[in-house]
C-alpha cells in the first residue's frame, strides 16, 4: 500500500492529505524512467557504434578482402607496366633499328587520354583514392597496349618487307662453281680484247663453256632481254627494286622474256659469245642508284669466307678482260 502523505495547512491550522493530479504523477513518473531512458538510449548508441551486426560484419570482411585485392592488383600492374616499358624499349633500340625506322614519339607512347573527368563517379566512396589510381592506371595500360600493338603490327609489315628486300637483293653467284672454269678479270680499269685500250670494266666475267646456264642472282623483273648492238650481245637487265639492278651479257641464248617475273636461281639463259668478246664467258654487273657497283660483294650466299677471299683475289686481276 502506498504511504499517505500529508502537509500542515496554517489557515486551517490542520494537516491535510496530499492528492496529486495526474499531470503530476506523470511528471513524477517520467522523471523517475528518464535515466534508465537515457542509459539505454546510450547503450543502445554504443553497441550500433562500437558492435557489428552479422551483417555489418559480413561487409566489413568483403571490404577487407576487396581492399587486399586492389593492393595486389597494383602489384601486379607495377609488373605488367614494367614488362611494357621492356617491350618498349626494344621496339624502339632495336626492332626498329634493325630495320630503319624512327622510334614512336614520347607524346604517342604516353597515350594521354585527356578529355572531361572519367572518374568522377568512383568519388565518394571509403577507398576512392585506391580505386580511381587503379582505375586510371589500368586505363593508360590498356591505351599503351594499343599504341604498342600498332607498332608491333608496323613492325611485322617491316619485317615482310625486308624478307622481300633481302630475297631481292643480288647475293649469289650467276654462274655455278661447278660449271666455272675461272673468273678472268674483276671490276676495274683493263685492257679491252677487241680495242686494246684501258677501259674502266663495270663488271666481272665468268669463264664457261658455251651453254654453261646462268642464274640470277635475287628476285626481280626482266626489264631487257633480246640482243643490242652496244657490245652486249644478247643480254639480260634485271630490276630487283630497292634500287638494284642485275646485267647478264654474251650470252647464247635467252630463256626469260621482258615483264617476267624471276626468283633468285632461276635461270636466265645460256653462256655464249655475242656482242664485243673474246671467247665464251658471262660479263656480270650489279647497279645500285644507278652506277655500277664492284659484283664481288655481293656473293655472300654464295660463298664459304674461304672461298670469297679467293673470289677477290681473281677479280683483282689487272689484265685483260674478255669485254
């Protein structure tokens, strides 16, 4: 039973009984829950701060987990960038220097992408900085895959083409070493068979019997083939491109026509003694920009170094030539 209170009225001079109202109860009642309210409020607040749900817990482990993935993924961006910048180097020092070509320019291999912020929707969240650097990382390796793509491509088309020029370029001997008797007289100043007056001989001649086969010495187009009256005699110009050309004179007969294309071995035709000769032989030539150029150096697919040092030692010889 609760305790009856009481207070002393001094008009009436009497103690009379103390009724509240219910405002006042209530009053007196909140007051008394309001710190147990207030402690559970507060313990409430500390465990949402302090004390992960399940499920909290579960996103906090996925983020651990993500965020050990992008370190590990920017690890192995370092080695892929390093592995490119490698590739690089050698497309610029040495692919492109093997055949001829001037390195990419910086700005093009920088491959800058410019334009307006692309990355502005990855702002915002806890580990934006570590994903926008991958992001842009991983951006400017893919744009450098391209750049470095391009070039490799340009390179390959480099390397059929140089393929081509190395099959076109003149490098063997027009006359077999089995079918040859000697070689009589080298590029140089001789005396000429038929006028007997020193006379600059662009060429170099091969002594052989008469249908001896000649062939020719890299890939090109028959651009003459018939007989001339120039002291030739029957002969045969080839044009290997890249600024080469091939002239195989006195022969007996000829087995390509003109606008034939030929391959390097192919035969031309036959050893005779047309034209301005002295006996049965091939007169050979090699032009480069036009201007006849010394033949001897270019039997290089011909010859073992034994056989080359003795090759330019018979073409030295200063007598007479058979042309």
């Amino acid at each position: 039973m609760a305790e009856l209170k009481y207070r002393f009225n001094p008009e009436t001079l009497n103690f009379e009984r103390i009724r509240l109202s219910a405002w006042q109860k209530g009053r007196r009642l909140l007051l008394l829950l309001l710190p147990g309210l207030l402690v559970g409020v507060l313990g409430i607040f500390l465990v949402y701060q302090f004390v992960d749900s399940p499920k909290e817990a579960l996103l906090r482990r996925e983020n651990k987990q993500l965020l050990l993935q992008y370190e590990l993924m920017n690890k192995q961006l370092s080695e892929v960038e390093n592995v490119m910048a490698d590739i690089r180097r050698r497309d610029d020092n040495l692919y492109r220097v093997i055949f001829e070509a001037d390195p990419l320019p910086e700005t093009m291999r920088q491959a800058g992408s410019g334009g307006i912020n692309r990355y502005r929707n990855l702002k915002g969240l806890e580990s934006s900085d570590l994903v926008i650097d991958t992001r842009k990382r991983l951006d400017k390796l893919t744009r450098q895959m391209v750049v470095q793509s391009r070039s490799l491509d340009e390179v390959s088309s480099m390397v059929l083409l140089k393929q081509e020029m190395l099959a076109s370029i003149p490098s063997i001997q027009p006359v077999s070493n089995d079918d040859l008797n000697r070689t009589s007289s080298g590029y140089g100043w001789r005396i000429h068979p038929i006028h007997k007056i020193n006379k600059f001989h662009a060429g170099m001649d091969f002594t052989a019997k008469t249908g001896t086969p000649i062939h020719a010495t890299g890939d090109g187009k028959v651009v003459f083939a018939e007989y001339a009256s120039n002291g030739y005699g029957m002969h045969v110009i080839i044009d290997h491109g890249y600024d080469y050309q091939t002239l195989y004179a006195h022969m007996s007969k000829i087995n390509v026509r003109r606008g034939q294309k030929v391959k390097r071995g192919e035969e031309l035709g036959l050893i005779g003694n047309s034209g301005l000769s002295a006996g049965p032989h091939l007169h050979y030539e090699v032009h480069r920009f036009g201007e006849a150029v010394d033949p001897v150096n270019f039997y290089f697919n011909d010859l073992s170094p034994e056989e080359y040092a003795r090759m330019i030692e018979l073409s030295q010889n200063a007598g007479q030539s058979l042309d």
